[in-house]
C-alpha cells in the first residue's frame, strides 16, 4: 500500500464539509457523519481499555478485533452503498459474548458502572456504542444501511458489558449493585 495521508490537513474542510469514500462531499453534521464519529470515538475508547489491561490479556486480542471491524463499519459508511461489515463478524461477536458472559452468575440485579478502571472504561464503551447504534438507527430512517452493521453494534454493547462484569471479578472486585430507595 503506498501513502495514503501525505498532507494531514488540506483545508477542504474549513467550509463544514467533509469528503466521502465516493468522492462527493457532505455536511460535517449530517447522520452518516454522525455515526462515523460515535465509531470513532467508540474505536478510541476501545484503545484506552486495552491499555488498562496486561499485554498477554486475551480481552485485548478480541478488543483488537472489534476494532478492525468498527474501522471497516466506519469505511463502509464512508462509501455510500458500500458493504465490509458482515453477519460472519456479527457471529464471532455472538460467540465471544457467550464464551465470556458462560463463567458469570445471573443478575439479580441492575449493576452500576465501576468495580475497576478497566471495568469503568468497558462500561463506558459500552454507553459509546449504544450511542453509536442510535446514530445508525437515525442514520436508517433516511439511508439504507448495512444490516449487519446495525446487528454488530447492538450485540457490542452486550458484549462490553458482560466483559465489563468479567474484569471487575477477575481483578476480585465487586460488581456494583443498584439500591432501589426508598420513596419518601
């Protein structure tokens, strides 16, 4: 692959637009440029929580993962009618979440976010990506969209947060329990 970014900024963006895969350009505020910063921004998060986690940690071999998939969700919709995103990733998220989620007891309970930092940041990502799914949801209502996109951040959210309960008992900590109170 030769170079792909030799000038970082080039000033056609000053004006509010930015430019899409296809070549046409699009208001930096539209729904389709909405998703792909709450990607993004979920791919950032995503780097922050490998780092709270060792080197040999098999969470951060699957958080890798997910983020080469989020950046070809995010490329796809750059390319209007583009698809890379597919229901082969959607099954691989799927079985990493019953992998994970099989060594957990049940809730009984709402649980809050925190326990650890890793924990915290896995639940923050996962407030990302429901966010994110919105966006798409929105983005849906007025473009057509991959499917298996739509799929892929919904089960997300449910895998970083049965990995955010794993890493909180892993470290020995305890899972934060919501408390009803009492109405006065």
């Amino acid at each position: 692959m030769g170079h792909r970014l030799s000038k970082i900024y080039t000033r056609t963006g000053d004006d509010g637009t930015t430019g899409l895969g296809d070549g046409s350009r699009i208001a930096k505020n539209t729904p389709r440029m909405e998703v792909i910063g709450s990607i993004d921004e979920l791919n950032s998060l995503l780097g922050l929580l490998q780092a709270e986690l060792p080197p040999d940690d098999v969470y951060r071999e699957i958080l890798s993962a997910i983020q080469h998939d989020l950046f070809d969700l995010g490329g796809e919709l750059s390319i209007p009618g583009h698809q890379l995103l597919t229901d082969e990733r959607v099954d691989w998220l799927e079985q990493r979440l019953d992998e994970i989620n099989q060594d957990l007891p049940p809730l009984k309970n709402f649980i809050l976010p925190g326990g650890n930092k890793a924990g915290s940041w896995c639940h923050y990502a996962r407030a990302v990506s429901r966010r994110t799914e919105r966006t798409m949801v929105s983005l849906k209502q007025t473009e057509d969209t991959n499917e298996s996109g739509n799929r892929y951040l919904n089960r997300l959210s449910d895998l970083l947060f049965v990995m955010a309960r794993s890493l909180v008992r892993r470290d020995n900590g305890e899972e934060i329990l919501w408390q009803q109170r009492e109405k006065s």
